[in-house]
C-alpha cells in the first residue's frame, strides 16, 4: 500500500531539508541500503566498513529471514555524514538522542516531508519502492535490487523489474519483426 516516491518528490524534498539536516541524512541513508523503517533508525558507525578502501554500510535486517545487506556507500551519503558528528546512531531527535521506536522514527519522516510540501503519507517504505522502481528503468536487474533491499527470494524483487524487463523484451522483439519483409508491405518509410 505504501507510495512509491518519484524523483520530483525526492528532489523536492532535498531543496528543502539541505545539507547537514538530519532529515537530508535519512533520506540519503534510505536511498543508499532501502532498508525498512525499523532498521534507519538503527543505523550507526558500527555499520561503517571499509573494504579495500571503501566505505560500506553493512547490517542485518531485524525482519525474520532478510539477507545481509552490505553496500558501498554513495559519495553524497559520505558527504552528508561527514556534516554530522560521529555517533553510535546516525539518526537522532532534536534532543540529541537515538529515535525510541520506528513509530517515532516514522512521525518525524511525516514531518519531514510535510515541511518539503510533500503529499500525506510519503514514508520509509514508500522510499523503498520508489528507489526500487528508480534502480529497474535504469537497467537494474531483480538480483541486484534483491542485495538492497534484503530480499531472499527473486520472486519479491520482480515486482520492480518486471514491466520494465517486459518492456525492453518488446522493444527487441519488435526490432526483430520489423525486420521482416512480408510481400504485400510498403517498406519504404
């Protein structure tokens, strides 16, 4: 049920809340791993790894059953983080204290994107789909979303690709047809 953001919501949201805001962070945090609401907020420098000399996000996902997920981490997510003094949790309350729930985690992200003008109701998951959607049309395949978002299984991540696999199918099965040159068909356009 969960909208998926457009890329228009989330440049709108990214004019309002700029660099070294904690809700720019979110977003970035979120478009980086996709992870689920009750995993941002959980997200620290012990999820900082680097690997032959590059930053990655690892953590394993509280729900029963998601895969590991393990990401470089984007320039502008290294950027963003930079900005922001170095913490156990990435994510915190004006207070200066982690989120206390993914409910309240959840109550600010609507706060957030009220602020950015946003319509009603843009949340983590809806990050989660958008992103996903966003990573298909640019030739991403199932396996690959499947690593963001801690999915185990194809079948989950093919919700995302597939229109967009079927589309380019048609468009190289098309190509093929056209190649044909029935008898009775002007071929001349």
């Amino acid at each position: 049920g969960a909208k998926p953001w457009t890329t228009e919501e989330m440049d709108k949201f990214f004019a309002r809340h700029k660099a070294g805001s904690m809700a720019r962070l979110w977003l970035m945090l979120s478009l980086n791993v996709l992870p689920r609401i009750g995993d941002v907020g959980g997200l620290g420098q012990h999820n900082l790894k680097i690997r032959e000399g590059v930053q990655w996000l690892e953590f394993q996902p509280s729900k029963k059953g998601s895969a590991r997920v393990a990401v470089p981490a984007l320039p502008q997510l290294i950027y963003e983080l930079s900005l922001h003094q170095s913490r156990q949790s990435f994510l915190q309350t004006e207070a200066g204290n982690p989120f206390a729930s993914p409910e309240s985690l959840r109550n600010k992200i609507q706060d957030w994107t009220e602020q950015a003008g946003l319509p009603k109701h843009r949340t983590q998951h809806g990050v989660r789909k958008g992103a996903a959607q966003l990573l298909a049309a640019a030739g991403a395949t199932q396996y690959e979303i499947m690593c963001l978002m801690a999915h185990t299984e194809a079948k989950t991540s093919e919700i995302y690709t597939k229109d967009v696999e079927r589309a380019e199918l048609a468009k190289v099965a098309i190509e093929k047809m056209a190649q044909f040159k029935f008898a009775d068909v002007d071929h001349s356009y």
